[in-house]
C-alpha cells in the first residue's frame, strides 16, 4: 500500500523515479499525484497549430495519415517524413533519421493514433511553412478492456513534461501509484466539503488524472482548486492571528508635534486620497498591537508624502521610524527627497527636529559608523537604507515604525530582519508599492495585510503618451526617437534611455530585471542577439545620433559615491541623456525629464514597464515613453507591449502582467520562498473560490487557532511551508 508521503523512489522503479526527480524536482507521491495535466486531448486532437511557439517542448495527438521516405539532399539514404493529422485540418511532421526511421516505419503504420512529444520547429517559408518535430519519442494508444467508444471518449491527460521524461511516462508513474494507493487524509473538514458540494481528495486526484468524461474533470478541478486556496488562506489566517497577538507600543497622533508643524508647510494640497489613507494609518498607529498595511498606488500617487507623515506622528511619540528601499539609488533618492520636504524640520537640534540619516552597504568607514551611531542613540528619528539595515549590528533605540518600500523586491526573512529590532514588541509595518495589485492578489498575497489604495494622482501631474517603436520593421522609426530626444533636449529638457543590462553578460544578472520573467515564453529562436547594454549603448549614442548632447551611465555596479554623482548631476540638469538600467525604475523623481526610451522593451515586464514610464511627466511637462522592440505586430511580446501603450491605468495592466505570468511567480516569494503550491488557482479567473476559501479560513481557525481538532489541514500547512513554517508564522 503506497502512502500519499512516501518517497517516490521506493513507489516506483528508479529509472522513472529519478528522472522525475531530476527533471521536473519531484520526489514524494503526493507531489506526484499534485503535478496535474497541463491540458485534456481527444484521440486524434492535435494541440492547435496557432498556439505551438518555436523550440517548445510538447505533446500533440493525433493519427499518422501517411509515411514518405525522401532523399537526403547531400549524401546518400534516405529518411522519413510521418505526416499526423486530426479532424480538424490540424496537421504537423515528424522527421526521422537513420537506423530509427526504419524502426519508426514498422511501428507508426497510416491509421496509427499515438502521442507524440518533442520540441517544435518549423521549415519552409511564409505561408507553406509546416511545423515539425524532429525525431521525437511516441506512444501509440492500445484499445484497452473497455468498449472502443468509451476509450474513443475517456480524455487523454497531458502532462508538463521536460527533457528526460515525457508526458506518457509520467501518465503511467501516476497510474501505478493510484492503483497501489492507500488512504489519504483530507484536508479539507467534512462539513466545509459538504456546503461546497465538493468531492473527497482521493476522488478527485483519481478523477483528475483518469477522468471518463469532461464532468470528471470539472469536479476534480473544482475541488484541487478550493484546496490551494483554502490552504494558503489558512496560513494567511495562522499570520494575521500572530501579528494581533504581538504587542506593539501605541504611537497616537500629537497636535502639537513634528507632523503638525509638516502639515503647516506644505505647498501643496493632499489629495482625499492621501488625507483618508492619512488617517486610517494614524489610527492603527495608536493602537496597542502592530499595524499591518499594505499601501498602493499608481506611480507618482504621493505614497512617499503618506508615509512620511506616519514616520513623523512615530517620531512625535518618542519612536524613529526606518524605510527599507530596494537600491542605493532609491535609498539615497529616499534621503533627498524626505530631507528637502521636511526643511529645517530634518535638522534636529535647535530647530526641534529629528535628524534624517542614510545607511547603506557600501559607505565609507566614518559615515557608516555615524549612522550607526545615530540609529543606535536615537539621535536619528528617521533612518533610510538598503539591505544595510538588517544587519545584525544595527540597532535602534526605540524602532516603532518600519515603511518598506517596492516590498517585492525583499523576501519575507528580509523584510522581517527589520522588524526584530523593535525592543520588546513589534513595530507597526507600513508596505508601499507602486505595483497596482488586483483584488483577488491582494486578498491572497498579501492576505494578512489591511490595504490602502491611493488611485488619485496630485495636481501638476501630467499625461504621459506612450508608443511602441518597431525598429526591426521600421528602423526610420528609431531615427525618430533620437531625433525626438534632441528635440526635448533643446526645449531645456531631460531624457532616460533604459537598457536590460549592463555590459558583459557575466555577473550583469543583478540588473537584469524582469528579464528572467517577461519573455521567456516568447524568445522567437535561440540564436536571438544579446539584450542591449548600457556600455554599448551609451558610446554608439554619444558618438552619434546624440552627439553634442551630455550623454551619462547609471547602472548598478557603479561606486555607490559615482551612482550619486550621476544621479544628482542630472537632478541639477547637468546631464541631458541619463542611459541607465533599471536603477532608475522606482522613486526616482527629476520633473525637468519629459522622455522615456526603453530599449528592447519586450525584454520586461508590464509592471515594470509601467514604473519606468511613470519616471516622465513628473513636472507638468507632458511625459513621452518610446519602447522600442524587434518583434513584429502579432506576437505575444509585441502585445504586451501595445496594451502597455494603450492605456495609463496601472490596475488594467496589472490583470495583463497577472495574465501572463505564472500564478506560481505570483505567490511563491510572497510566501515562503519555496516552490509555488498553486497548480490549479487561477488568480483572476477564481475570485470566488479565493473569497468562499478565506471565509471559511477565518470561521475554522477563530475557533480552533492553533488547528488541534484538524490535523490534516494542519499537516497540509507543513508540507507547503516545510520546516520554515514555525519560524515563518512566528516572523510574519
């Protein structure tokens, strides 16, 4: 009797255990029964032809129609071409070569029905241009003891597959462990199942893989689905029970303090939205138990000006406050940006202040134990810095406030580095990002979090107009864009120009971006060029279509000293073309820059493309966003890139980035750091299950929050977190 948490390797004979180990990482029974077909084919279904992508590893069903031995063009012999069709005029090639082909003759006969897997490629030109996949491995289908027709219409499974295994092997390691299997424990309580009408696990796990018909299928699916969500609502319930439970020091609001005195300065008007956020954040402030607030809002929406307030009403209660940035860039924008806006109020001393101070990694000996200093006394009411700040020789006299900023750049351990120096208790949490996040995201994501969306950009903003330039096509196009460039210059203005990385491939990947990410699915051959960089770029410019203009590098392996340099010449206006990689993608507020270039665009993502843009259009000049890219009109890359020209709504193209990306990209870092648990959940598509599942989190563990009458959930939520989750739970 095979357990649902035995290794695979003594459920199965080693040579499928291990290549499943080794290809696809997976090691136990359960894992296995949980890797679920990527999709369901007919007998005789092809995958449809408009939805192959060059050199993707597939499998396709379908019926040989005919067999052709053709010449070899330049030696002699010949090889065979199998043509494989359906009912649907679907039709794809496969080529074999040598001693096989004549293997492959005596087994693929016309009539044949089988599955084949292989990578795709395409030969010819144009229109008559056929697919293809070169030697791949096949399974024919044998009638089995049931009648033809139910075999004809029981659905075939298929499976994600890799290199080394493909999707009929991984169809028979399933079969043969749920023929072998013993019972299971369910997660999900008897009671919940029945007022959801959802079947039992073992049913739909043997419905899943070996459905008779699509109604199979939909119940199984409906079930698989509810256990991701209710799953990962449980943790997020288990996390806002802890964060209520800790202690935390009341920080009210003053009348008569530093935040008093700000607000009597500003030049400027707040906007309803930052005055209602204002005050939601003041009053959890002053509550005895940490805050917890998760703060959107489009790019340039005035989250910096909420968040300084929060620090201030901390810092009036005899607390500091610390702001945790992604880069030094950004740390040292940060410290600019907050010590202008507060004035002589930054100064400290005499002036009844608080000092500002900046701490990152890469400071000189003095400076950095000056700042450690005024952290550690509480001379500093406000600390800015990088990863700097979770080092153990940091501390605070009196840490009350901790404001993380773009929090997906930080992963959980990181972010909760920051909040164990806050004395006996816990500091209240403030999360910022730019990055508009869908509803159901919010509530799984970021489950545990209050959220506060500011959609109202301040006054003096103004439109951004973006286009997409396709230089491959059209290369009088990208003359344009320079030429666009000498214009706004010449009217006294500014422009960036992003490259995806820096100079030579080796060790560039910390500027890569969303590289990895956004167009991996898309790469139309593999003998694609190198993204751009920025040492290329920046000379080729210079010494050409921009030559004349004060052309400058900013990139992430610069000298911290240099980075600021750059960045506080082109503040003053000293530089006229900033080439730069994405260093300059988030707070990075200069209102004299009106142009945005971003060069092979298609090799990022939506949200970031849309924070890139968002560094334009900050002074009441109209902003001008070019992305320049080589895929032509129809492609996947190239619509991504249209949607983002089409529209400025942040939250529009979030649900396009969330659309075409891997659920498990979504949620992974966000929880444990482990691999994804969402193979079913479809994030947008599944707002109800997300809903129904956190209702019935909250309702189960307010009655039994450490989960002692539920075993099974409570061992589900082990194998999801693993060893992490005692500590996980205990720092979120």
């Amino acid at each position: 009797m095979t357990r649902f948490d035995e290794p695979l390797i003594k459920a199965l004979d080693p040579k499928t255990a291990k290549p499943l180990e080794s290809s696809l990482n997976i090691t136990t029974v359960g894992e296995l029964l949980r890797h679920y077909p990527r999709r369901y084919a007919e007998r005789g279904e092809l995958t449809a032809l408009d939805a192959l992508e060059v050199d993707e590893h597939v499998t396709v069903v379908g019926e040989v129609s005919r067999l052709m031995r053709k010449p070899m063009r330049n030696r002699s012999g010949t090889w065979l071409e199998v043509e494989v069709v359906d009912g649907r005029r679907n039709t794809i090639y496969l080529s074999f070569f040598g001693k096989v082909s004549h293997v492959v003759e005596t087994r693929l006969k016309p009539g044949t029905r089988a599955m084949f897997s292989g990578k795709v490629g395409r030969f010819g030109r144009g229109e008559r241009a056929k697919w293809q996949l070169n030697h791949p491995e096949f399974e024919p289908f044998e009638e089995t003891e049931s009648s033809a027709a139910e075999f004809a219409a029981a659905p075939v499974p298929i499976y994600p597959a890799a290199s080394g295994i493909t999707s009929w092997v991984i169809r028979r390691a399933i079969g043969v462990v749920l023929d072998t299997l013993g019972p299971i424990p369910d997660p999900l309580p008897a009671d919940l199942r029945a007022r959801h009408r959802l079947s039992g696990l073992a049913e739909a796990l043997e419905a899943v893989h070996r459905p008779r018909d699509q109604g199979d299928i939909s119940r199984a699916r409906m079930r698989l689905k509810f256990d991701e969500a209710f799953v990962l609502q449980a943790v997020l319930a288990q996390r806002r029970q802890a964060a209520a439970a800790w202690p935390a020091a009341p920080r009210p609001r003053r009348g008569d303090g530093l935040l008093a005195d700000f607000d009597g300065r500003l030049p400027f008007q707040l906007t309803e939205g930052q005055i209602e956020v204002g005050e939601e954040v003041a009053a959890e402030l002053a509550l005895a138990h940490p805050m917890h607030r998760l703060l959107q809002g489009e790019v340039g929406a005035g989250k910096t000006v909420v968040a300084l307030r929060a620090m201030l009403q901390v810092v009036d209660a005899g607390g500091q406050a610390a702001l945790l940035a992604p880069t030094e860039v950004l740390a040292q924008q940060h410290h600019r940006s907050i010590t202008r806006m507060l004035g002589d109020l930054g100064t400290g001393g005499m002036f009844g202040g608080t000092a500002v101070t900046l701490l990152t990694g890469s400071m000189g000996a003095a400076g950095r134990r000056a700042a450690l200093l005024d952290a550690a006394s509480g001379a500093a009411g406000i600390v800015v810095g990088t990863h700097a700040l979770l080092q153990e020789h940091v501390q605070f006299a009196d840490l009350g406030l901790v404001v993380v900023d773009e929090q997906h750049r930080f992963g959980v351990e990181q972010r909760d580095a920051l909040r164990e120096k806050a004395g006996g208790g816990r500091p209240h949490v403030l999360v910022m990002t730019a990055t508009p996040i869908p509803r159901t995201v919010a509530m799984t994501v970021f489950g545990d979090l209050e959220v506060s969306t500011l959609s109202q950009l301040p006054s003096g903003r103004a439109p951004i107009t973006t286009h997409v330039v396709p230089a491959a096509d059209k290369p009088h196009f990208l003359e344009r864009t320079w030429e666009r460039i000498r214009e706004e210059v010449g009217l006294g203005r500014q422009a960036y120009i992003v490259c995806p990385r820096i100079g030579d491939l080796e060790g560039d990947e910390g500027d890569l971006g969303d590289l990895a990410e956004a167009a991996e699915a898309e790469e139309a051959a593999a003998e694609r060029r190198p993204p751009l960089a920025v040492m290329e770029v920046a000379p080729m410019l210079a010494g050409g279509p921009l030559a004349g203009l004060r052309v400058e590098v900013l990139h992430g392996r610069l000298p911290p000293e240099e980075k600021d340099a750059v960045m506080r010449a082109f503040t003053r206006g000293e530089v006229d073309v900033l080439v730069a990689t994405t260093v300059i993608e988030v707070g990075v507020d200069v209102p004299n820059a009106s142009v945005m270039v971003i060069m092979d665009a298609d090799r990022f993502g939506v949200s970031q493309l849309h924070q890139l843009r968002g560094r334009v259009g900050r002074g009441g000049l109209p902003g001008l966003c070019l992305l320049v890219t080589d895929f032509p009109a129809g492609t996947p890359a190239r619509d991504r890139l249209d949607a983002v020209a089409a529209t400025l709504d942040g939250f529009e193209l979030s649900r396009v980035d969330l659309e075409q990306r891997r659920e498990g990209d979504v949620l992974g870092a966000a929880q444990s750091g482990r691999r994804s648990s969402l193979k079913m959940l479809r994030l947008l598509r599944d707002e109800e299950v997300i809903r129904d599942a956190r209702e019935e989190a909250a309702r189960l563990l307010s009655g039994d929050p450490e989960l002692a009458e539920h075993p099974e959930l409570r061992a589900e939520i082990d194998r999801l977190l693993g060893d992490e989750r005692a500590e996980f739970l205990e720092k979120a």
